[in-house]
C-alpha cells in the first residue's frame, strides 16, 4: 500500500455547541467519525487510515475504529492530537508506516465526503506529483470590510472555497510541516509556505463542513433524504457476474483471494482472480451499476496487477453509495485446476470480510469439454443478493 488517509478528530467542537468533542456528535444516529472512516475503509484501492483523536477518548476511539474496520483494523491506527490542528496533523504524519508515499488529510467533521472525491484528489495528485484539494467555485458576493463598513466587492471569480481530503506527497508534506512557522488554516497553506504547488479538482457540496448546529440540522437532513431515496429501490435485487481467464504459467495463481502456490496463474491486466472478478460483477449488476470494465477498466494503469479484493471492494462501496448493501454471494468455480474442495472454507471466509455478507463457494468440472475442460483456464458464476442499506 502506497497511501494513507490521516483523519483529524482531536476538535473540541466550541462552535458545534453540544458540549462533546465533535468527532463523536452522532448524525443520524452515527457518529461523525464512524462515517468519515469508513468511507476510507471502503475505497476500492486500499488504504492506511491513521485517526488522531483527543487525549481523554483514545480508548473510546480506538473501539470505535475497531467497530467500523472489521477485518481491516490492521490498516488502521488512532494517536493522540496535539494543542491545535497543526501539531495533529504533524502527530499523524509521524505514525504512518513505511512505504506510504501519499497521504490525504480529511477533516472527521467533512463525514458525508463521498468515496468519489478522495478517489479524484488521489488520482490527480499521482498524476501532477503536486498537492491536490478539492475545491468549490464561490458563489455569493464577497465584500471586503473594514469594521462594519464595507470597502469594496471581491472578484470572486478567482476566488474557491476548499475542503478534505487534500492529498500531498507524504515526503514532502512532512518537511513542509517540519519547517513551517506559523499554523495555517489547512495543511496546503502549510505546504505552499514551502514552496509546494497545490492543485484543485472539483468538490462536492456533501463534502460540507459540520461546524455549526444549523450544519448537523443539514447533515441529517442529507442522510435523511439519502434514506429516502433508497426506500425506493426493491427490497431484494439479484445480480449475475461471469469471468473467464486463460492460465498463465508465469504469474502467480490467485483464485478467489487466495494463493495457490504451484499452481498455474491467470492472466489479466490485474491479478486475474476470475473469482473475485465475478462477484464483483454481481455485485455491480445487482444494483444496476454497470460491470467492471466500466467501472474500473480493463487497462488503467491504477490497477496493474490490483489483487481482486481491490474491485469487489470498490463494488460494495459503489453499492453503498447507491444505498444497497449485500446480503449473500454465490460462486461457482469451473474448471480442472486449483482444486479448492480443501480451502473451500478459508476462500468462503476471506470472501466474506471483504463483501462484508455470508459467500457460499463451490466448485464444478465440464468434464473434459470446453476451454476449462482442456484445462485451458479457469471460469466463475457469482449470483449476487443486495437489499437497501
């Protein structure tokens, strides 16, 4: 894993007025940072997800992180905050392991940020080699005052409102930071102060920052109203994934989340794992959100050997965005080689953490017809069962 999400939670949350550290003010029964987490946890290129949080609710927290990773907990890691948000953030950047080489810092209080917009800021920072923040064009008026006086109108057309997450070269944002004198209102007033250059992509408007009691009132109302829209879909839909792979003896064999050392690889533009390519696809066709060339593509360079955990993740999040979440998977597994009757078990479970609902494996021969007969690759059938979230 190249890249990690430092989520700030140490606030004290004055304005908000409740009298708890904001981080943990529930929006619709859910805390902020239960929802700013695990829209990380459910991006479809894994993700490092370090949590800095007030002194007096570490323990609080780390629960709470643990609660929502499940079987990711591993990626995960929560560390006290510092006097202001600028020893917080460096108190992130400080634990991150080694090998990450881009970060996003993402305030707990953005908590409706949608997957799509860490998945941009990422995406551009990689491409530019610059600070990426995602940015909306400012649309009242804007005077500038003196007093109550007003002096003149701002020109607001050079003029954005920022949000989280804003990704940067870890390296670099480290130094920034290390050198910076003076605190900043976000970390790419610390990185320019160093020199850095910070891009903007587009934002989103459920990206809004819950500061105030009238904020909290519209964050609820926006779950509210998501709520609403998925009682509109069916109470169950079924979706149908198919993928075939020719074996390839030179790579690695990965059926359905697991090695099979020994054994002849798939070939593919990812890891060619035609199990999890199958479920994913059902899972896709279940919420009637395309398949996973659409969605993925079958050459971005992103996912050059991406393991296939990478791709039904990033179903259950489309489906989670779309308001579904799954409720089982089926698979069938077609062909001569690897025999999986033994680890039938161990493929079900690893199967399950990731589509997060019971998976029932099986396997099957065409006995001795067809491609996977000749044992010339390997095919899967995956039916997929979703219901609103």
């Amino acid at each position: 894993m190249s890249r990690a999400v430092v989520v700030v939670a140490a606030g004290s949350g004055t304005r908000l007025g409740i009298g708890d550290a904001k981080a943990f003010v529930p929006v619709a029964g859910e805390a902020m940072l239960t929802r700013a987490v695990r829209t990380v946890l459910t991006l479809a290129e894994p993700t490092v997800v370090v949590v800095v949080a007030p002194a007096a609710r570490l323990d609080e927290c780390r629960a709470l992180v643990a609660a929502v990773a499940g079987p990711a907990v591993d990626l995960t890691a929560v560390v006290t905050g510092g006097a202001d948000r600028h020893a917080s953030v460096q108190a992130g950047l400080d634990a991150l392991p080694d090998g990450i080489e881009w970060v996003g810092v993402h305030d707990a209080a953005r908590c409706l940020t949608p997957a799509a917009q860490f998945d941009a800021v990422f995406t551009r920072a990689r491409e530019t080699g610059d600070g990426v923040v995602p940015a909306l064009p400012v649309t009242d008026t804007v005077k500038r005052v003196e007093g109550d006086v007003v002096v003149e109108t701002v020109d607001r057309s050079a003029l954005v409102g920022v949000q989280t997450p804003q990704v940067f070269p870890l390296a670099r944002l480290r130094d920034a930071y290390a050198v910076a004198e003076r605190s900043e209102t976000d970390d790419a007033g610390v990185y320019r102060a160093a020199g850095g250059t910070v891009r903007t992509v587009p934002g989103d408007a459920d990206a809004f920052k819950i500061t105030t009691r009238w904020d909290l009132a519209r964050a609820e109302a926006l779950v509210a109203t998501r709520a609403g829209a998925a009682a509109t879909v069916p109470a169950v839909r079924v979706g149908l994934g198919v993928d075939v792979h020719a074996f390839d003896p030179a790579s690695p064999c990965r059926v359905g989340l697991l090695d099979f050392p020994g054994e002849p690889g798939l070939a593919g533009h990812s890891d060619g794992d035609a199990v999890a390519h199958a479920v994913c696809d059902a899972l896709l066709s279940a919420g009637g959100l395309g398949d996973i060339g659409g969605r993925f593509g079958t050459s971005d360079p992103q996912y050059a050997g991406a393991a296939g955990a990478v791709f039904v993740r990033g179903a259950v999040e489309l489906l989670r965005a779309a308001g579904l979440v799954p409720t089982s998977v089926t698979v069938q597994v077609i062909g001569n080689r690897p025999r999986i009757g033994a680890r039938r078990d161990e493929m079900q479970a690893a199967l399950a953490a990731v589509v997060g609902a019971p998976v029932a494996v099986s396997g099957t021969t065409t006995d001795g017809l067809g491609l996977t007969g000749r044992g010339e690759g390997l095919a899967a059938i995956a039916t997929a069962v979703v219901r609103p979230a």
